[in-house]
C-alpha cells in the first residue's frame, strides 16, 4: 500500500507511488516483469481478500490489510526516526484515513459485484483527477471512452438487459472509491515532501487506527483464529509489501510513461483475477467497457 502516485489507472485498493523520472541502469525486460508481478500480486491478493469475506466479514479482512500492512511498513521503514512536525502529522491522519476508507469501500464494492468491474469504475477518480488538470483534446477523447465504459457498465434505463444484474449498492461503493481516490491524489501532494516511504508508514498507520477498531467492532473474536490471521497477513503482503517492492525495483529503470502505461491495465487484471480466482465470467458488453476504462486511463497518462 505504498507510495502516493498521481497517475491514473491504478486500483485504489492500494496506494500509488510517485513515479520517478530519472532511470537507473539495468534491464527495462526485468523491470516491466517485476511490474507485471507486481500488477499480479495485487490482483491475486484482492480475489484471495473477496474469498475471506464471508469468514470475517468485509471490515476484518480490510483490518487485517491495513493492520498488517502498517506494522510491515513501520518494521521496514522505522518512520519514528524522523519525528512530524504538527502541520505533517494532521495531513498524515488525513490522508492515512483516507487509504483505510478507500480500502473498506473498495472491498465493500467486491462484495456486491465482480472485481473487474468494481476496479473499473474506481479508476474514474484519479482519472477525472488527471483531465481536470490539463485541458488537452486527448483529454476530451479519455473523458469519452470512459463515459462509454460507464455507459456499457451502470445499469441506465437505455442499457442493454444483462447489466440490471449489477448490483447498485456494489456500483455505488466502487464511485465512494473512486471518490476517495480523488481526494487521496489531492492529500497525497501535502505528505509527498515527506521520504515517501515514512509516509507510507505513517498513513498507514493512521488509516489502521481506526480501520481496525472497526473491524474487531464488527467481525469480534473470530478475527483472533490463527488461519484467518495467516491468510490475512498473506493478503497484505500480496496486496502490499511485495506490490510496493516490486515497484520500487521497477521505477528505477522504467520511464514514468512506460510505468503508467502498465498501470493503466489493472482494471483487465482484475477482472481476469476474478475469471480466474473466483470464477466471475463477464459479458461481452462488460468486457468492453473495462477495455474502454483501460484505453482512457492510458491516454490520460501519456503526459
């Protein structure tokens, strides 16, 4: 669950990292298959989330990512070591809550329809974030491509009959999502001045304060069963420590483009994670719409 990024196409169920431009020596092969292992990894992490939920409950298992994932990141990067000042400490809290509630919300959205189509729609925030910021026509054709994804996904009265299937309840967690993810982009500039991953360490933490309350709120003791617990630290370190490693060691040798080109494919992953993992067989018409998001995302990051 890493490091602010600003690009779109990334799903909110964890956080992007700031993409550097300069690169290091090394193989471009090996960093775009460690940022293809890193796209899997996350997938795979959230399909093995969605098949906990009904043991623990949607809020445990997202106490047990951020939980997790914060004692991870504090062990790893040790963020104490450089105290906040006040000012850095309130943008933390900020935007710590902000991950754990896109978590919730994102998983929440799971619950109710297919990973696929969920991400899809969350990616429409930082997408909207990225056009509101530049007035290019590419911009305007991104803006198009995404209305028709949401066109062919959301259950309108003109849309075609199979898509009724769709829960609005679902739909309507993954745009909190989406909306938490715009916001996150916005709070993510305030603690970006921070070493990026202290403030990981930091917001994650601040996000597992009140993520994990509410977890043991509402799932109780059953959280305490030690093969619960063992699945959920794996969720967290598919979901995050081995995603933000894997990033780290391709940032350094991919270009900012070519690393937001990748990106922009994980509504497609996760779709084929849930076809894969948890048998969730879209339609035609929902496949085209994911390809749709896919397509406006990468032209919305080709800056």
């Amino acid at each position: 669950m890493l490091e602010p990024r600003q690009q779109p196409g990334h799903t909110g169920r964890r956080q992007p990292m700031t993409v550097q431009n300069h690169r290091a020596p090394g193989s471009p092969l090996l960093a775009g298959l460690a940022l293809l292992a890193s796209q899997l990894s996350l997938n795979a992490g959230a399909a093995v989330a969605k098949q906990l939920f009904p043991a623990v409950g949607v809020e445990g298992v997202t106490a047990y990512r951020i939980g997790f994932a914060a004692v991870l990141m504090m062990a790893i990067f040790r963020p104490w070591r450089t105290p906040l000042t006040l000012p850095q400490a309130g943008s933390v809290a900020l935007y710590g809550s902000v991950i754990g509630l896109m978590n919730l919300l994102i998983y929440r959205a799971f619950s109710h329809i297919p990973m696929g189509i969920a991400v899809a729609i969350e990616v429409c925030g930082p997408l909207a974030v990225a056009v509101w910021s530049s007035r290019r026509p590419r911009d305007l054709v991104a803006v198009a491509l995404a209305v028709l994804g949401l066109y062919f996904l959301l259950p309108l009265p003109a849309s075609h009959g199979q898509l009724a299937r769709l829960d609005p309840v679902g739909i309507a967690y993954a745009a909190g999502a989406a909306c938490c993810w715009a916001i996150y982009i916005v709070i993510g500039k305030r603690v970006s001045v921070m070493h990026g991953g202290q403030s990981v360490a930091w917001g994650m933490t601040a996000g597992a304060l009140f993520i994990v309350p509410l977890g043991v709120w509402t799932s109780g003791p059953v959280l305490l069963t030690p093969a619960f617990m063992a699945v959920g630290l794996a969720i967290a370190v598919m979901s995050s420590a081995l995603p933000y490693t894997l990033e780290m060691l391709s940032m350094r040798r991919l270009s900012s483009r070519t690393f937001s080109m990748f990106s922009s494919a994980t509504p497609a992953l996760s779709a084929l994670a849930g076809m894969l993992m948890l048998g969730e067989h879209l339609t035609a018409s929902q496949w085209l719409a994911i390809a749709s998001m896919v397509a406006a995302s990468a032209l919305a990051t080709l800056r």
